[in-house]
C-alpha cells in the first residue's frame, strides 16, 4: 500500500467495547476532509457517538455500510494524503459491486509499517490537537470544517460519477456517493438505502424525486406504502432483511412467524448485562411502603416560592439515597473476582448515581458523577440533563458506564413495586414505585395518604439483610420526615 494512504481504525470508544454498529456515514469517497471532522456516527452498547478523523486529505475508501457492525480495532476509512496521486478523483472512484479491489487497502492488510504505526499512535495526535476521539466534542484549536457532500467525481469518460448533492431539509441525512446498479444519477443517503433493503424495495425500480434523480427518504416510504412494492434482488454474501421470512410458519409453535428483529447495540449490552447480573449475582430484595404525604408537601411548598426553581421528587430522593449509602457503604461497592479465583469487594471515596432512563435506543443507565457532593437542586439539574443527552443518544461511555448505585423510578410507568435486576457490576438497586392515595393510620386513626413503595435489590455477598434494612428503612424515614433529614444532611 502506499506511503501516502493512511488507514484509521475504528477505535474503542467506551471501555472495552468491542464492536459497533454504523448507522450513518457523513463523507463519502472523493470528499476532502479535515483533522477532527466527523467522519460517521456509529451506535455502541452505549451510546450514539460521532467518529471523527485523525487525519486529513481525500476520502479513498469507507470500509462498511450503514447497518454494518464493525469490529474495533478494523479499517475504518482509508484517506489519502493532500496533493498525493491516491487522493486523485481517479482512484477515490468507488469501485462497482462484484468488481474485485486489488489493493491491500480493501482487504484491510496495511503494507506500509508507517500506516500501521499511524493507526496505533491515534491516541498520540489526539493530544497533538485531535481531541475529540470518543465522544465528537470539538477542541480549541482544532479544525471547524463541517460535513462534506459527496463531489461529482472527475476522470476517464468511462469513470462512474456522483453527481453534486443539493442541500436538503435536515430529517434528510447526509448523502453517501454510491453507485446504484442501473441508475447511475441515483445517490441515496445510508439510511435511506438500509430502508429499502429491509423492506424489500428494489431501488432500480423508484424514480427519485430529488435533484438530478435523488432518490429521497419519502420515495422509498411511498413504494414502501405500495401495494406491491418492488422486490429486492438477491445479492450473493449480503444478508437478508430481518423480516425476510415473515410469514414462514414456526415449527415449534405452528404459527407464521411475523418479524425477526436482530439483538444489538443497547439492546444487545442490555441483554448481556441483565444475563450475566442474574448468573453471577445472589441478589436479595426488600421491600417498605412509605408514606411520603410530608415530601409531597414540602415540595408544594416549595414550588409556590421557586415556582421555576424546586427540584423535582426523585432529586429529593436521590439526595437521601447519597446520605444513605454514606451511612451504609457496603452497598456502594463492587465484587469482584480476580483470575486466580481469588475475591474482594472494592469501596469507594465517593458516590456516582446512575438512574434508569427510558429512550428510544432502549434502557441506559446514566450516572451523576460524585452525587454525594451535590444537593437535591444541583442533582434535580444533572438528572434532567443527563436525561436529555440520553434520549439524544449523546451520552458519552463515561456517564453511561460509571455508575456505583442505580435509583430506579419505575413508578413513571405506573406500577408499585419491581423485582429489579442489579445493574452489573455494581451491588444494589433501589426502585421507587408510584405514589398513590392509600388508607394510612396516622396518630391512631385512619386516613387517607401518599404512599409509594421502595424496593431494594442487593448482592447478598456484600452485607446481610441488616444492613440492606437498615439503608431502606433510612431512605424511608427520611421521606416520611424530609424537614428533618435535610437538617441534618
């Protein structure tokens, strides 16, 4: 391979995170790009990130598709050097499908030891003024060009070209330079392409209502609507869509089988993690229902001073979770196992709260880093930021994966209590269900109160039931008796 083509490597970008899922590239082949331009955003296990690059000159080739799970530590993008003959319109031209690609750069094999010592020292031009390796964030200093469109690609008369993109409304994703067997002036975004394919639309059949014959995200929905759209043709070594053989008849069942859908990104971590908690933990739980008349009160209090101001319910809370886990550490730790088999739980000098956030990627558990130093206003503004980022799917690793405690507030969904999972690898999770008007005896007599219910799960190897008791029934009483509590907090 030549001197002048450098191959960056899809990058671990959360700790020990082994693959990821391509959703979108953001350049395309011929683009010329610059030092810490986001290159493609990728899905991993926990979260939605944008890869950008290390290094500038002429997209050469992009090694996967949209849809594609990539392996780290793989070619990514191969770029060739500014000024440099493999940067040329010529050589960046795609090549067709069936066609074979001589170059080693295809293959993934780097010929060139600079190359490969290049790829290893990412980390290295990272510090040099690439400083937004994991999560996309920009550095001062660093480079401001935005994301390219594919540029009509110059060269023999017999080359295949991609016409210039126009500019469309932002629910249209960038547009990838990608030749479509049989229409040539037909370039389609990643998405748009992964959503003809897993429906079943031949795109050779769809007239693109977009410039130059642009094959657009609602040409595809419209033949999707169809009552017959057109059918995709086979292709040797691809994948059918995930519900190819909707319909087939199950053997076990006897009933047609409706859809397929494959398990990744968070949903497949989710998986692996909820599997290998039940496997590796014995987990206890207990149980208390609280009257939380007074917290409800204080609240309303509260709000008619700072109507704009008062932090909501589960901040409180999270504040008499922190104060109690510093009365009860134990259940602020982790177990571990080292490879000889021997054991030891690990404490630590602080607190990071994770709390369980519904998104439309599935179940993410961001965490509030160092909650313990935090009072229930500052926690009221981290938990709703973090959710916000969560749902964007913008969560970085780091406030998706350094939890040490989970607050679960399973009431939002309208049930009382939940036999939760423990979050590996931390120890214990407490969940708060809805709060409801239940007959309570107050002072002797009947009434009627706010009553939730709290539920601890906990690894019954770290502490016994005295523990796990004594931390709930303090999460409790300081719910029952929020005045007091925050006094002394």
């Amino acid at each position: 391979m030549s001197s002048d083509m450098q191959v960056f490597k899809l990058p671990d970008l959360g700790e020990g995170l082994t693959e990821a899922e391509l959703v979108n590239w953001l350049v395309a082949v011929g683009d010329e790009i610059v030092v810490d331009q986001p290159i493609a955003e990728v899905e991993t296990a926990k979260s939605m990130v944008e890869v950008p690059s290390p290094y500038a000159g002429t997209v050469a080739e992009l090694h996967g598709e949209a849809g594609q799970t990539l392996d780290v530590g793989k070619p990514l993008i191969s770029i060739a050097r500014a000024g440099s003959s493999a940067g040329s319109p010529a050589a960046a031209a795609p090549v067709p499908a069936g066609s074979v690609d001589p170059s080693p750069v295809s293959s993934g094999l780097d010929a060139s030891p600079a190359v490969e010592a290049a790829a290893e020292t990412y980390r290295t031009e990272e510090k040099a003024g690439s400083g937004n390796v994991l999560i996309g964030y920009g550095t001062p200093g660093g480079a401001t060009g935005g994301r390219t469109r594919p540029r009509k690609a110059s060269g023999s008369p017999d080359s295949v070209s991609a016409p210039v993109a126009v500019a469309e409304p932002v629910m249209e994703p960038a547009v990838a330079g990608t030749r479509i067997p049989g229409k040539l002036s037909a370039v389609i975004s990643p998405l748009v392409r992964k959503m003809a394919r897993d429906h079943g639309v031949c795109l050779d059949a769809i007239e693109g209502s977009g410039a130059s014959g642009l094959i657009m995200r609602k040409d595809v929905e419209a033949a999707i609507s169809a009552p017959e759209a057109p059918a995709a043709p086979s292709v040797p070594g691809v994948a059918a869509p995930a519900s190819a053989d909707a319909g087939a008849v199950d053997s076990r069942t006897g009933l047609a089988v409706s859809a397929r859908t494959p398990v990744r990104g968070v949903r497949k971590a989710v998986a692996a993690n909820m599997t290998r908690s039940r496997s590796e933990i014995p987990e206890a739980t207990v149980w208390v229902d609280v009257d939380a008349t007074a917290l409800l009160e204080m609240r309303a209090e509260l709000k008619k001073r700072a109507p704009h101001d008062t932090p909501g319910l589960l901040a409180f809370i999270a504040r008499f979770v922190t104060a109690g886990l510093k009365k009860y550490p134990a259940l602020n730790t982790r177990f571990e196992t080292a490879s000889d088999g021997s054991q030891e739980i690990v404490g630590f000098d602080g607190i990071n709260l994770g709390f369980a956030a519904q998104t439309d990627r599935g179940l993410v558990v961001p965490s509030v880093r160092n909650a313990h130093e935090l009072s229930a206003r500052e926690l009221d503004a981290e938990i709703r930021r973090l959710t916000a980022v969560a749902r964007e799917g913008k969560a970085t690793p780091t406030e998706l994966g350094s939890g040490t405690f989970t607050l679960n507030n399973y009431g939002v969904f309208g049930v009382d209590g939940s036999a939760a999972i423990i979050n590996y690898p931390e120890v214990a999770m407490l969940g708060v269900g809805r709060i409801i008007d239940k007959p309570w005896v107050v002072n002797g007599e009947l009434a009627v109160r706010k009553v939730t219910e709290l539920t601890l799960a906990f690894d019954h190897r770290v502490c016994d039931g005295e523990t796990a008791a004594g931390f709930l029934r303090y999460v409790a009483d300081a719910i029952e008796n929020p005045g007091g509590a925050l006094a002394d907090m």
